[in-house]
C-alpha cells in the first residue's frame, strides 16, 4: 500500500510539471509572436549590400492593422508607391516567420510572397531570409521618413 501511494505521487508531481512546462511553452510562443508584431510594426529602409549607390532607395511600411506598403524613392523625386498588401507572423518554438502577400501581379511581387524567416529584429534592424534554391536576404534599418 505505502508502495503504491509513493508511485502515484511520484507520477502526479511529474504530470503537474508537464502541465505547467507545456503552459509556460504556450504563453512564451504566444508572447513572442505578439513582440514581433510590435517591432516589425513601422517603416523600414531597405539596405541596398549589392551596391554603394543604388539608383534607389526602397521603404517597407509595415501597419498594426496588418497592411504593408512598398514605396521607391529616386533621389529629388517624390515617393512613389510601388505595392501594398498583407503580411502576418507565424511563430514557431524556435524561429518566426513573415510571410507577405503583395497585390501586383510582377514576378518581383512574387519572389516576395513567401514566408520570410526573422532572422533579426529589434528597434534598429531587420533581417529577413528566404531558404529556397539558395538564400536570399534583405536587410532594414529602421526609418522615420513615413
């Protein structure tokens, strides 16, 4: 009898710990997705590592409501909207995703609407790679310009 009882609180402790472990995973995955959210949420300038002087000078808008914008800027021109559409985070236990669905129709377009990994995201930077045939990254710096 003395036996038995010891097994049985022996194997509620350990569901007790599962339970809680599996809260605690649930609450930080849940946690994560939505400080993304907030980070991403803003305007960043694309940073050009291809070329010194680009012959423009890309911007992402990314809204609360879940909007995203691309604008162009060519130098003494205005800003030119190129593209808008949605985006969302998928979180995962150990990586986050964005995935983007633009509007137009352009190949350019295309190669955007996928699913992103955040690679880096804080108040300054964004780094964002796409695994497929390769890597692909773009890279952001924060900007007040919109």
């Amino acid at each position: 009898m003395f036996l038995s009882i010891n097994i049985d609180a022996r194997v509620n402790y350990n569901s007790k710990i599962y339970l809680i472990l599996i809260l605690f995973l649930c609450f930080t995955v849940c946690g994560c997705k939505k400080s993304k959210e907030k980070k991403i949420t803003g305007t960043w300038e694309m940073i050009n590592v291809m070329t010194q002087t680009p012959n423009f000078v890309e911007y992402w808008k990314f809204e609360s409501d879940k909007t995203i914008y691309r604008y162009q800027y060519f130098g003494g021109d205005s800003l030119i909207e190129v593209d808008r559409g949605t985006w969302s985070i998928q979180q995962k236990i150990d990586k986050a995703f964005v995935t983007m669905q633009f509007e137009g129709g352009a190949s350019a377009q295309a190669d955007l609407n996928k699913a992103w990994r955040i690679r880096k995201l804080n108040k300054k930077v964004m780094i964002l790679l796409l695994i497929e045939d390769g890597i692909n990254t773009k890279e952001f710096k924060i900007s007040s310009l919109l």
